[in-house]
C-alpha cells in the first residue's frame, strides 16, 4: 500500500501541467479563478511544514512535488492575466 500511495503521490501533482499548458497556448488565463489559485496555493504553502517534516514519505514527496509545480500554475495564471 505505501508503493502506491508513493506512486499517486509523485503523479498527482503533474496533473497540473495541463492546466499550465492550456494557459500558454490560449495565452489567458481569464477562465481560471484568481481567488481559488491564490487559495489553493496559500492552503499548500501552509501545509508545507507539515510534509517537509514528516516522517511520513508519501506525504513528504507529495508536499513537495505539489508545491512546486502549483506554484508555476499561480506564476502561470499571474502571467497570462489580462
């Protein structure tokens, strides 16, 4: 059960590259809610801690895989707002 959780926690945050990719190609990202990308990625920020310090693996590669590619998705937004 950890190899799987290990395994769903590395791969689920690169579901956020297609949101990113979207927003490059339709060069907007008027769609996407400033409040809820600003709120996921406070909520994330805030969790962080947590799974920097835990002992925990899958909730540390989460944590860390996570942050990192949703903040390029709130760079991303931020860049393409219009």
């Amino acid at each position: 059960m950890k190899t799987i959780g290990l395994i769903a926690a590395i791969i689920l945050p690169f579901f956020n590259i297609p949101l990113i990719v979207k927003i490059v190609r339709g060069r907007s990202s008027h769609d996407i809610s400033l409040i809820w990308v600003w709120g996921v990625w406070i909520c994330t920020l805030l969790m962080a801690p947590s799974g920097f310090t835990s002992t925990d693996l899958v909730w540390r590669c989460y944590n860390i895989i996570n942050l990192v590619l949703f903040t390029g998705v709130v760079i991303t937004v931020w860049r393409y707002r219009k």
